[in-house]
C-alpha cells in the first residue's frame, strides 16, 4: 500500500501573491507561529477552522492549500 502524502501549498500560494506571513497574520484570528508553522512545513496537523480563515482571507478553497498525492516510491 502506497504511502498517503498531503503537500501542504501555502508557502506557494503566498509567494505567487508576493504576500508574507505577517500581511496574512492581520487577518482575525490567524496566529503568526501557526501560520509560520504551516509555511515551513512544520505543522503535523491543521484544524479546520484554522484552514477556514486561510481559506476565507486569500479566497481559494482548501484545496488549493492542500493537495493529496501518492507517494511515488511506493508500489501500488
């Protein structure tokens, strides 16, 4: 069985609007560790209502943060 990989997109997303970390921190509620976190691929998990204010201050849907992908080193 291969295994699950989400990639988390937002790093991307930020650098394709030219936006930081902390322009997108001003919006309420985001906290700049955990959107740094996000950036840096540190994060293990994201809560949803994390992901929906992401979602809602750079108007994409969550899966243009996150994207589900096999990995392919593994036999299927």
């Amino acid at each position: 069985m291969p295994d699950i990989m989400i990639v988390n997109r937002l790093s991307r997303l930020l650098g394709d609007r030219r936006m930081s970390i902390a322009e997108l921190q001003r919006q309420p509620g985001l906290s700049y560790v955990t959107l740094h976190n996000l950036y840096s691929d540190k994060s293990r998990r994201v809560d949803f209502e994390t992901l929906n204010k992401i979602c809602r201050a750079l108007s994409v849907q969550p899966g243009d943060i996150l994207e589900y992908t096999a990995d392919r080193g593994s036999a299927p």
